[in-house]
C-alpha cells in the first residue's frame, strides 16, 4: 500500500498524466471515480476520494485518500487475482463500505464501457442461419432463427417459420452453433472485470463458491438491477472456523451464533452456505439444520476431523472437489477418510478398488441421498499440463491481456504435494515457476 500512495503522489506531483509509465509493468493511470463518506473508529464522519487505478496487474484496482493525500483504504487484486482490501489506521469499521462502493463504482464504469460501444442497444435482434442446440433433449435444428427483442426471447424456430421483425438488426450465425447460456458451477469472482469476461465466454450465470460478502454481493445486486455488466450470480456464503488457515470473516465458534449468521446470509439472498475445511465438525448438523429451515442448502468442503459419509449424514447436501469423495472411497484399512501424509495417500490411491465393497456402499450412499458432487476435475486436469500443452487444450490462453496469459502458463507441470501445517492440509507447487517475459 505504501508503494501505491507514493505512484499516486508522484503521479500527482508531476502534473497528473493521462498515462504514467512505469518499470517493468507499462503504464499506469489514476481516474478520479468520486467520494466516499464513512464512519471512522472514532464514530466521525470523514469523505474520502475515490481514485481508480489501472495497469499495476490485470484488471482496475480502487484507492481511498483522505483530505492530506494519505492512503486511507484500498481494494487491490494480488499475484493470483484474488480481491484482497486493506485500510490505513482508524478505518477498519469502514472497509465492508468501501469495498461494497468499489464494487458498485467498478460495475457501473463496466457499463458505462458497454454503452460506449454501442452496446445494448434498443430494437430487436435476430440471429440467423446458426444450428440451435435448446437444451430439451430436442434434436439440433439447423438454419434456425432466436429473435430477441428488450432482453426476451421472442421466437424460435427454423428460418422458413420465423418472421424476423421488421427492422430488426440481424447476426449471421451460419456455420455456427447456438446454446443456452452456460453455468459456471464453481467460481470465486474475485474482480469486476470478470463480468464481461464470462460474458464473452458464454457464461449467462455463475455460481459463486464463497468470497468478500460486502464485494459480491454488490456485483451482484449491479448486475441485476442493470447497473453493471455480468452474468447472474448465485451467492454461496462461506463460513469457516477460527485458525490461523481460517477464510473469510464469518467464523463460527459456537452453536449460539448460528442464528445470526445464518439471518446475515438471509438477508444477503445467499442461495446457499459454504462450510470451509475448518469448521468444527460438531457444527456442521445444527449449521445445517438452520440453513434447511432458512431455505438454503449446504455446499463445501468436508471439514477436517470428519468424513464425506459422516458429513453427509450431518446435514451437507453437496460436496465441492472430487478429493473428498476420493478420500471417501479408499482402502478402509487406511481409517475413514483419512487426512493421510502425501506418501500414503499416493499408495493408498494405487490400491484404490471402486469394484470393492466398502467402495461402491459409498458411492450407493451418495447416490442414495442424491449428493451433488462438485469435482473440479478441469483445474486438476491444466496441473498436469505443460503450458505449450494448456495452449493446444485452451487455444483462448494465447490472445487474453498479457498478465492473464502469463498466470495460465506460469508452471510448466507444476509438482503439487500436500502439505500439513498448523493442523491444516494444503497444496504447493514444488517446482520453481518462472516469471512473466
């Protein structure tokens, strides 16, 4: 933070250029996006600027200064793309509302961009000549027309039975293949400039697996008021233990603060709540049973200190990463769903029966209860891939912005082994990864 608010004097102390270059990155630019009003820890009310940064990583970042030119607050992106925000002393009560402004600040600029291009613009479309997939089950039906018109579909069918309206602006889809728009079933969106993004892609919605409550929510209450540009974006709040791996800032110690959790995702329009790896065990059942009352379901990782059966039978109603059920399956020789060191758990996988008996009642137990597994596989899959490799799978990674491009290739096969530390598994990349250029 203190290398940004000394850019942002310098930028301002050498007559505030429309682009500041800078070594090694390129160019930088400051946009003045308004001002804030907050609280500060001392209950006084302070207004603060509202500056957008561009070009020190992939996507806009937002600073906060106050009347003397101090970095009050900042809502930055780090190495991985993920959001992370910090405040200057005496702000830390304000930082959920400036990172919620940032948010909707970001979105609103996003659509600004949009109608710049002559996006969105009124009178119906038609698209023509494309072959429809609709998703019923139906056959593909060739030469079709999808006419839309104020966000709606209006019509479709094959060319010779849809009449295009008069005047409307037509896209020759031929040779090409229409869908319905694509889910995202596993996504953390962590930056406003994904909306476009996933757009462009084909994403019309996205499930998101846990994040910055303040942060998504107001991309997403953007997006469905119009205000922003992005797919629609269904809420999975995430809640972890206390720990010094712990995620997010809902923490649940005890029973007792269940209600007020759970009324706070309520409130946010959570479709569903998260458990994080943390969580004690004991809680998952009434966490559960809160959830279920409050209309939500329960997703997320199978916590430590407990099994993918045993979570199942607490409360959860989904399981994110196929690991877990891996962990499920194995050997019962190697205890139940065992957290195992790295070694044992890649000889554990070699004696890996699904054909066993102890395997396929698991499976049957899953089905049984109709648990939705949410595998992964695709970013378990790019890990054994060289980048050269990831390019032929995914020929869209050579022509995104250069620091996107640089992420996707960063490890050539990277190694990942698991590691146990202060009582929590994670994974790290043990071969050296070289940097951009």
């Amino acid at each position: 933070m203190i290398l940004t608010q000394e850019l942002w004097r310098y930028w301002k102390a050498h007559g505030s250029p429309a682009q500041l270059r800078v070594i090694p990155l390129g160019e930088v630019s400051f946009v003045h996006r308004g001002e804030d009003t907050v609280t500060d820890d001392d209950g006084k009310a302070i207004t603060l600027e509202r500056w957008a940064v561009s070009g020190i990583g992939w996507g806009r970042e937002t600073l906060w200064f106050d009347a003397g030119g101090r970095l009050a607050a900042a809502k930055m992106v780090d190495a991985e793309f993920d959001h992370f925000e910090a405040t200057g002393e005496g702000y830390s009560g304000a930082l959920g509302r400036l990172v919620a402004s940032a948010a909707a600040d970001g979105m609103a600029q996003l659509a600004e961009t949009s109608r710049a291009f002559g996006a969105g613009g009124g009178g119906p479309t038609a698209i023509v000549g494309a072959t429809l997939i609709d998703g019923t089950g139906a056959a593909p039906l060739p030469d079709s027309v999808v006419v839309i018109d104020q966000g709606r579909i209006r019509a479709v069918g094959p060319r010779a039975r849809i009449t295009i309206p008069q005047g409307a602006r037509r896209i020759d889809a031929s040779g090409k293949t229409l869908l319905p728009g694509l889910w995202d079933m596993h996504a953390h969106f962590e930056q406003v400039e994904w909306g476009p993004l996933y757009l462009a892609a084909g994403v019309t919605t996205v499930r998101d697996c846990g994040n910055e409550l303040d942060f998504v929510r107001s991309v997403r209450d953007s997006v469905d008021t119009g205000k922003g540009l992005g797919p629609r974006i269904l809420l999975a709040c995430i809640v972890d233990g206390p720990g010094q791996g712990s995620i997010g800032i809902d923490l649940l110690r005890t029973s007792a603060e269940i209600p007020a959790m759970i009324r706070k995702f309520r409130e946010a329009r959570c479709s569903q709540v998260k458990i994080y790896s943390g969580l004690d065990p004991a809680l998952i059942r009434p966490l559960a049973q809160a959830a279920h009352a409050a209309g939500m379901t329960v997703t997320g990782h199978v916590p430590e200190g407990i099994g993918a059966v045993h979570a199942i039978e607490a409360g959860m109603d989904m399981i994110n990463h196929l690991s877990f059920v891996v962990r499920a399956v194995l050997p019962p020789s190697y205890g139940p769903d065992a957290s195992l060191p790295t070694p044992v758990f890649r000889r554990a996988l070699g004696e890996l029966d699904l054909d066993s008996a102890s395997a396929r009642g698991t499976l049957a137990f899953l089905a049984g209860r109709r648990v939705v597994v949410d595998p992964t596989m695709v970013l378990y899959e790019l890990f054994t891939h060289t980048p050269d490799e990831i390019r032929t799978l995914e020929p869209g990674v050579s022509r995104v912005a250069a620091p996107l491009r640089w992420a996707a290739s960063v490890c050539a096969r990277p190694k990942w082994t698991q590691h146990t530390g202060a009582g929590r598994p994670s994974w790290r990349c043990s071969v050296r990864c070289t940097g951009p250029g």
